[in-house]
C-alpha cells in the first residue's frame, strides 16, 4: 500500500531529513483530496447551512446532507439521521452521559482501560448521585474477561448501560464487543461503544453487531479536527434530552412552550462545521475507496514487523497482549531505566521521528498498574516498513548512547 503521495505532511523534508510520523492514535495526517474539499467549501459556497434560501446556503446543505449519508453507509447505519454530528468523541460520550435518562438505582459498567473520555463522565455521574458506576477489570495480559463480565452482568440487575472502547488506545487490544453487545442485551443493558480507535482502522456494521451508541472522532480517521460523530438506534436517541441547546434545535417557540425538531436536528445546536463536516464525508469516502478490511490487514502486516524489532532490544516491555496480532497498529513500550519523554525528544529533534509519550489519557491505568510513562507508536494506512525501520535504529541509537 503506496499512499504516502496522498498526505501532503508526508511529502516534505525538515531540516533536509524525511518525516516519519508514528503518532495515528493521537491524530491521523489527512490526504490530499479531505483538503481540497475543505477548501471547495470556503471558496465556492461558504454558506450557512439549513438557514438562508440562497445558492450558497443550498449547496451547504446539499453537502452536509452528502457528509452525513457517507458516514451513515460508511458504519453501516440504516438512516442517516442515525449519525449526529459533535466535535469529537468525548462530545458524544459526554452527549450520552448527560442525556441518557438514568435513575440513581443505575449503573454504568465500564472497563478499567478506558481514555479519560469515557471515564470521567461516569465519574462525575456517580459523585453527583445520577447513577452508580463500576470497573470491570482485565485479565492479566489486558485482554477481557468474558466469562467475568457474563457472570457480573446476570448477577448484578440495576447495570443500565455498558459503555467501554472498541480498540485500547493503550495497547490496541480489540474487545470483543458482539458478544459483549450480545450479553448486554440479554440482560436488558444499553451498550456505548468508544470507536476512536477501531473506526480508522477497521470495519464496523453498527446494523450487524447491534450496536446501541457509537462515538468517534473525526480526527483519526483522515478526517479534520474538530468534527465527531454519535451514532445511535433511532428509538433510543429519540428517548434521549436534548444536550445542547439554541439555534436550530427547536422548530418553534412559544413564551415558554419549546417544540424541538426530530434527530439529528435536535442535537446539532448552533451554526456547523461545515467545512469539517463535508471533510469528514470525504475522508469516509477515501477509506472506503480503499477498503477498511485491507487496510486492517495492512496494519496487521506492519505491526508484526514492528513488533519482530522491538523484540530485538534487551529490557523493553510490551503493554498489552504478547500477540502483535491482536494489538493492531499500536506498539506501547517501556524502556527499562530510560525516560520515555527523553526518547521521544530525541527522535523527534535528531531523526524527526514522531511518536507519543506519557499516559495517553489513561492516567487511572497507568496509576492503576503502577506503570511509567510509555512510548507509543501507533501505524497507520500511510506508513510503510521504512517508517518502522527508522524507528527501530533511532530508538536502538539512544539506547545505545544512554548505555556509554
């Protein structure tokens, strides 16, 4: 897979020295073509979406309508008024955590791996006394516990909602969510799904595996920033209050009577992102032209790669299951003795090789396990074995020097 041509961040050199950029999970580099429908936007008919009768407001609306029908075939939705438009993921988990009409009996059930995003919200539910609020712990390698979670799910009856990742963005360990989804259902539960880091990388039905809630973000997926998206059954985001509130969420007010207009216009409050909107369709579109099971094997391929150098170097620990298969395009590491920030500093500065350090979001697992902070480096579509390559003999470079 050639597609480094696409990314215009990729075809540049800084400081004479090619960009090896290993930090996906955090943000994807957006291709060529995202750009220039962003920028179709601003030059060709920058109006306001949904409002004004004018050409301008008509081609924005035409586009945003387009935009929504592609994500909606894109995750497989039957209607597209099944996918709201929010900033990010957390907008939409927290979309969910404020909306969804809990009662102080409930609980909500989340995994201890999950990014701040889906967890704090509960969080603050249970100290405000909205509803309750539980972990499901891992096995020791970070994979799920199915049988523990079928047994605490049978045994524990006020559990209203499973809301839990997809794809750790620590360790790129899928769960698996149908039978997690499966079991959810069969003991009356609502799952929502954190699809930040499996919607980028790899096929997802919400129709086929009966997903609830689906939150992701733009950003990860070659989209812009700042665009998101929740996915949701009809009946169930029709149940939902509404988030936020204002300009284009009501059909009409009267003193203090308020008619809101149905999904998704109830939860798209104030003027869009119509440029990051109608981008986000286009970058659905440049994936699925690829095609999102080839690009998962793809990522498969590199990682195992990535993972048969790391092996190589003495004192590292791999976070996460031992099996690069079932990490997908993430390869956490600790170096022993050497501070990951350190790494990544001189990687960035001497071979402008880009990853990420620290906790990642997962500060109550890294507390948790009493693990430093890690080097991450998260592949993506446009990475090759060069890219890993480089990588491996830069990090091998400062180990080497740390050692003299």
């Amino acid at each position: 897979m050639n597609l480094k041509k696409d990314f215009p961040c990729l075809n540049q050199e800084i400081d004479g020295m090619p960009v090896v950029y290993l930090d996906s999970a955090c943000m994807s580099l957006k291709p060529q073509c995202v750009i220039d429908k962003m920028v179709e936007y601003y030059t060709q008919y920058s109006g306001c979406g949904g409002r004004s009768a004018h050409k301008f407001s008509s081609r924005t609306t035409e586009e945003v309508a387009k935009a929504r029908e592609n994500i909606s075939a894109f995750i497989g939705a039957k209607n597209p008024n099944q996918v709201i438009f929010t900033k990010n993921t957390t907008e939409s988990i927290n979309l969910v955590a404020k909306s969804f009409k809990f009662k102080p009996e409930d609980i909500v059930l989340t995994t201890d791996k999950e990014h701040n995003s889906n967890l704090i919200p509960w969080i603050l539910m249970s100290k405000n006394k909205i509803a309750g609020y539980k972990k499901i712990e891992s096995k020791t390698d970070g994979t799920f516990d199915i049988e523990k979670f079928k047994e605490l799910m049978e045994n524990e009856k006020n559990i209203k909602l499973v809301a839990l990742n997809h794809v750790s963005n620590i360790d790129g360990y899928k769960n698996p969510v149908d039978d997690i989804i499966q079991i959810a259902h069969d003991n009356n539960a609502v799952v929502l799904l954190d699809g930040a880091q499996s919607i980028p990388h790899t096929k997802v039905d919400v129709e086929k595996s009966d997903i609830d809630f689906l939150a992701f973000s733009g950003h990860k997926m070659c989209g812009p920033t700042g665009t998101g998206v929740l996915y949701g059954k009809e009946e169930l985001l029709n149940e939902l209050n509404p988030f936020i509130v204002g300009g284009d969420t009501v059909e009409t007010v009267d003193d203090d009577e308020i008619t809101f207009l149905e999904i998704p216009e109830k939860f798209e409050a104030g003027l869009q992102d119509y440029a990051g909107i109608i981008g986000l369709g286009e970058a659905a579109n440049y994936l699925s032209n690829i095609g999102m099971e080839k690009i998962e094997k793809y990522l498969n391929d590199l990682n195992l790669h990535l993972d048969e150098k790391i092996k190589q170097l003495e004192n590292i620990k791999i976070i996460g299951p031992n099996d690069p298969k079932k990490r997908s395009g993430i390869t956490n590491i600790v170096v022993e003795d050497i501070n990951s920030h350190e790494i990544a500093v001189y990687l960035d500065e001497v071979k402008n090789i880009m990853v990420r350090d620290g906790a990642h979001c997962m500060h109550s697992w890294y507390n948790k396990t009493k693990t430093k902070a890690s080097l991450r480096a998260s592949l993506y579509l446009y990475n090759d074995k060069t890219d890993i390559d480089a990588y491996f003999d830069g990090l091998k470079e400062y180990i080497d020097l740390i050692k003299i």
